[in-house]
C-alpha cells in the first residue's frame, strides 16, 4: 500500500499500522494499480495537475466534483466512484 498526505503525518500514520509506505502523490499515481482519492473538493484541481495522466486507474470518493471533471483530468485512466 502507497498512502500520500498533503504533509499531515497521516500517511505515516496509516502505514504503521497498515503496513506500506508513505510516498509522494506523484510516486503514487506512477507506482500503484489503483489510486484512491479522499482529498478535499478544493484540492481536486491541485491534485490533477500534479498526477493526472499518470495513474493507470482513478477510484474517487471526492464530492462535488462530477464524474466528467474526474474524467476529464485523469484520461486516459478509468474513473470510478
């Protein structure tokens, strides 16, 4: 498991009890099968520049951003909700 924070400490947090590494969005999104974002809706835009068209497969459970916008800034990966 790669688990990224935005330098809150929980992605070492979650590890340690988990198992894994923390790492950074990017070397999430260039590394893992699936990247699974939770982050805040005002993130959203932060957080595709930095890793889309990276990821081989999106899983999103952000709100307010529409199933398109999530399209849209991750293609060619597969976007789910």
């Amino acid at each position: 498991m790669l688990c990224s924070d935005s330098g809150s400490g929980r992605a070492e947090a979650l590890v340690a009890e988990l198992g894994g590494r923390a790492a950074s969005n990017l070397e999430v999104a260039e590394e893992a099968d699936l990247v699974i974002l939770c982050h805040k809706p005002a993130q959203f835009k932060t957080v595709a520049e930095e890793i889309g068209g990276r990821a081989k497969a999106v899983a999103s459970v952000v709100g307010s951003v529409s199933t398109g916008s999530l399209r849209s800034a991750y293609q060619p990966a597969p976007v789910f909700r």
